[in-house]
C-alpha cells in the first residue's frame, strides 16, 4: 500500500504541492498570530478589568483590599493616594476581577489614571464609591493638624468629583460595542447606620436629588441601553455584635457587592 503523501505528491504538481504547502503554512501561521489575542480575550472574561473612582477619602483602597480579601493597614494616617493602586481578587474557580483604583486627589496623577482606565485600555466596569458626606477630610498640601471639613462641603466636593469622573464614563459607554456597567458604592455606612436606605435613595437615579440627577443625565449621554447603574451600601469596617454596625452586616454588605459584580461580569 503506498504511502498518502506519495500518492498526494504523484496527483498535485509541483506547482500545486507548493500552493498546497502555502496554504497550510498560512494557516498555521494565521493561527499561531491568533492565539495571544484569543487567551487575552478569555483572560479579560475571567479577569475583568474594574475601574474604582470617587474623590479622596471615601474609602476606595479599604473597600478594594475587602473585596480582594487584603488586608488594610488601619494604621496609616494619611487619607489618599498619588499613584493608581492594583489589586487583584481570584476565586477558586479561576475568575475574578482586577481593580484599579483611580487617586482622588494630586491633579496630574488622577487626570493620567483616568485616561487610562478610560481611554487608553478601557475597563470593562466601574465602582464609583461615595460617602454620604462623610469622606474623611484631607489637609492641604503644607499644613500639619487634623483637616476639617463640613458634610455640606463633603457633598458638593462629591457631586464635583462625579462631574469629572461621569463623562468620562459616558465617553467609554459611548465608544465601546457592548454595554458598560456602573455600580455606585455607599461606603462608611457605620457611620450614618439608621440612614443606609435614605443614602443609597439620595444616589439613585430618578431620585430628583442633586447626585440623582446628574446620575440621570450621563445615563441620556451614555444611552440607556449601554450602561447599566445599580447602587449598592457598603462598610469597610464592622464592630462586635453590640455595634451600630456589626462584623457580620458589614461583611454581607461586601459580599452582596462581590455578587453583583460576579452577576455583571457573567461569572454568576
């Protein structure tokens, strides 16, 4: 019996067998090349990159290191950061999510975190976290002693922040192929823990608040159909069971927040 390739080189010419071997060379070729971008897509699936945003003070680090199960040092000081944080969460079944975390303060360094996060590898999702006012105030560059700040001033240093950070979102929702997804985080809730509904109505959409509606106007740029908003309260930090707010609801609410984003990102 005479071997296949002998009797493919007896039926195909030169010419053809040459053609022939292109073809295949070809397509290895083009296989091998589309590799990377097919491991990078699946790795994107499994590990969505989350951008997580807000002004400086809300807790954006703490609440990542609880979803990241990291552990923060409660014994630094200084409120905010200059530079872009990464962490990363992994789960057993090989998912999760990588989060950056955008500085809210230091002008140039949050302007260059934002663009890229936004515009130059674009995320796939976005914790925007607020505090009710109750941010912990930070010093102005120069001076020593405890910063102050009114909740009044907190709000409206708030509502300026989401001014900035919202139509970079709406940029991306408007840019990007398939829909976008927006979770407002309501942090320190230990603070204010008989106000949580009121909080969480007070950043809602349609809630007519001054918050609400700017959350109602990147929701007419971006297109309804390509962002999607829930708003969701959080603590980073849970007392003993006698507490205002104890270990085990704060640790719910870190963890119906981590649901949420498994549902968004298709991992649940």
């Amino acid at each position: 019996m005479s071997h296949p390739a002998s009797r493919l080189r007896s039926i195909l010419p030169t010419s053809g067998r040459t053609a022939l071997g292109a073809t295949v060379a070809g397509g290895v070729l083009t296989g091998l090349a589309s590799a990377p971008e097919r491991l990078s897509r699946l790795f994107r699936h499994r590990f969505p990159m989350v951008a997580v945003t807000g002004m400086t003070g809300v807790g954006k680090s703490q609440l990542v290191d609880r979803l990241t199960r990291r552990a923060s040092d409660d014994g630094v000081a200084e409120v905010g950061s200059a530079v872009m944080e990464r962490r990363t969460r992994r789960s057993a079944r090989l998912q999760g999510f990588r989060f950056l975390v955008v500085p809210g303060d230091n002008a140039a360094t949050r302007l260059g975190a934002l663009d890229e996060v936004f515009h130059d590898e674009p995320v796939d999702g976005v914790i925007h976290v607020v505090a009710n006012g109750y941010a912990t105030p930070r010093r102005t560059a120069g001076t020593t002693g405890a910063a102050t700040a009114s909740r009044e001033e907190q709000l409206a240093a708030e509502l300026e922040d989401w001014t900035i950070t919202s139509h970079r979102i709406a940029s991306l929702a408007v840019r990007r192929h398939k829909p976008i997804w927006l979770v407002i985080a309501v942090t320190k809730t230990d603070l204010y823990p008989d106000e949580v509904d009121a909080a969480v109505r007070y950043y809602s959409p349609g809630s007519g608040s001054p918050f609400g509606d700017k959350v109602d106007a990147l929701r007419a740029l971006a297109g309804g159909a390509k962002l999607s908003v829930d708003v969701l309260p959080v603590s980073s930090q849970g007392g003993d069971r006698k507490s205002v707010m104890p270990a085990k609801r704060a640790n719910a609410m870190v963890d119906a927040l981590a649901a949420r984003l498994a549902q968004l990102s298709g991992h649940a």
